[in-house]
C-alpha cells in the first residue's frame, strides 16, 4: 500500500461513500478495515443493544468494532455486485480491489447475506445492480400497461368506425327517402 491514499470520502446515492482517487488495478489494497478488536459474542450482543453496524466479524472469536470515524473503510458501501473484497492479511482485515477500478468510481464490498437480509432488504438496495433492476421492472410494468392502454384505444375507435358506418347508412337511407319525397312532389306539380 502506498502511503498516498488511493481514495477519498464523497457524496453518494446512499450517504457518504469512498471512491477511487486514481485507476486501482486489480488486486490493489486499498483501505485497512481499523477498530478496536472485541470477542465475536460480545460483538453479536452489541449489535443487538446499540445497533452498531459497523461490526467486521474476522472469525468465531474477533470482530473488528469499525465504529470510529477514523476507520475510512467504514464508508465503503455494500453492492450487489462489488468492485473489493475484505482479506485478511498478516493479521489485518484489508479491502483489495476484485477487478479495476477506474478513477472517480466508487469502492464497494459485498456486506454478507446477514446485513443484507437485516438492515438492507427492509429499506430496499441501493446498490448500481439493484437500482438498475428496479428501474428495468417499472420499464416493463410502463411498457405492458401501455400495450394495455392501446388495446382499449383501437377497441374505442374500431366502435367509433361501426358507429360511423351505421350513422352513413343511415343518412343514405335518409337521403333516399328525401329523393324519393322530392320524386314525389315533383310529380305531383
Ligand atoms: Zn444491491
């Protein structure tokens, strides 16, 4: 790891976020997950009474308390489909980009099934993978009600047509009787 940070704090869709101040090859390490070290059941009881979420369970035993606004990695965001990774390496959990990660893009990891299912799933994600998703369903739900919508509209205007073609008949009709009035009247003078 260079000493220069590869990335800095910025706004994103859900908060804060940590995002790439320089392309990051694949495998760069790019932000130690820092905190206190507590026992993995300590941190379970934690979770439950304060609601922290920024508990890093290492193993059965540590969980890394990332809490402190110096731990930078805390504003790493989750996605679906992440661009980093969490190791541990010599005895520190790292997050190493899994593929390249251009300059400006945003860091991200894959938070785990668990804080997905707690704290994610009930608010909705907000992750590129699942927006986009989302976005792609209300197309297609727009697209089939529309379909809907012209459906009704030609079965409007073909009635409108009958409508028409009878109202011509009719005014045919008239016409002919008209003509045959006027026949009449011609006659009689
Ligand atoms: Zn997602």
């Amino acid at each position: 790891m260079t000493d220069m940070k590869p990335f800095r704090v910025g706004r994103s869709r859900t908060g804060l976020g940590l995002f790439a101040t320089r392309d990051l090859p694949r495998g760069t390490e790019i932000v130690e997950y820092k905190g206190r070290r507590i026992r993995t059941p300590r941190a379970k009881e934690l979770e439950w009474v304060r609601a922290n979420r920024y508990l890093f369970e290492i193993n059965s035993r540590w969980t890394i308390d990332g809490s402190s606004r110096r731990n930078l990695a805390r504003y790493v965001n989750h996605a679906c489909r992440p661009n980093a990774e969490a190791v541990l390496t010599g005895g520190r959990m790292v997050y190493r980009a899994t593929r390249r990660i251009p300059e400006g893009n945003e860091i991200t990891v894959d938070y785990g099934k668990e804080y997905f299912d707690l704290y994610l799933k009930p608010i909705g994600c907000l992750c590129v993978t699942c927006v986009e998703k989302r976005r792609e369903a209300r197309r297609l739900a727009r697209k089939s009600s529309s379909k809907r919508t012209d459906k009704r509209a030609s079965k409007t205007l073909q009635s409108k047509r009958r409508a028409k073609t009878i109202r011509t008949s009719a005014s045919k009709r008239k016409t002919s009787r008209k003509t045959s009035a006027a026949r009449k009247t011609a006659r009689r003078t």
